[in-house]
C-alpha cells in the first residue's frame, strides 16, 4: 500500500495582484480544502495567545462549552452535532467547533458572537 502525502498550497498575501490571489485561495478549497498564508500580517504573538485561549475553551467540560450554544452561526457546535457530510456519516461529524463572525464594523452582526464567562478563557481585546 502506498500512501501520498498531500502538499498543500502556501498563499503570498503580499502579492498585490488581488484578483490572482483571491483564485489561488478558491482553488485551494475546492482541491485541498486547506491552505497556508504566507505574509499575513499576524503577529506570532497574537496567533500564539489564539491557540493559547483555544486550547482552554476546547479543554472546558461539555456542561460549561454548552452554555454557549450555536445559534445564528455563532457559539459551541459540540462532537457529532453537524454533518456536512450525511454520506459518509450517519452518526455526525468528529470534531466540535467554536464559532464567531465580524468582531467590529458590522452594526449588529458582531453582537451575535457569543463569548465565554470572564475568567474561563481569556478573549483578547482585539476579538471582541
């Protein structure tokens, strides 16, 4: 049996022809699904601090991730709760998920993101 090893696409950010980037980005998602950014702008810190708090909140016990339930695209969507894919699986999806959308400049879009009690995590200020 052989088994390939997927290489999956690093995207430049810096590239300033938009268009060629954001086509690089779709075709990633349809043939891997997945991708690298390269020049993006986040500082390593602050992508270590988002892994930080991620690895609490997805540490919590299940009674406290649900208390904050997905509704309107936002919140805690726990094991098995969403199949994206009914063929294959008839018992759900093996992963659960935190979801939150716009944090600023979107009216009252980025009030729907629901947000862990103070002292659980630590949600840095530039996500709220």
């Amino acid at each position: 049996m052989t088994v390939s090893t997927a290489k999956l696409p690093v995207i430049d950010l810096s590239s300033p022809d938009r268009l060629s980037t954001a086509n690089s980005i779709r075709q990633a998602c349809v043939d891997y699904g997945f991708f690298y950014l390269a020049n993006h702008g986040v500082e390593e810190e602050l992508i270590e601090m988002a892994f930080e708090e991620s690895r609490k909140f997805f540490s919590l016990p299940l009674d406290e991730k649900m208390k904050l339930p997905r509704k309107e695209h936002r919140g805690y969507s726990p094991l098995y709760a969403e199949n994206l894919d009914p063929d294959s699986s008839s018992k759900g999806d093996s992963k659960e998920a935190f979801y939150v959308g716009p944090v600023r400049g979107s009216g009252n879009k980025a009030e729907l993101n629901q947000w862990p009690s103070p002292g659980t995590v630590i949600i840095p200020q530039c996500f709220r």
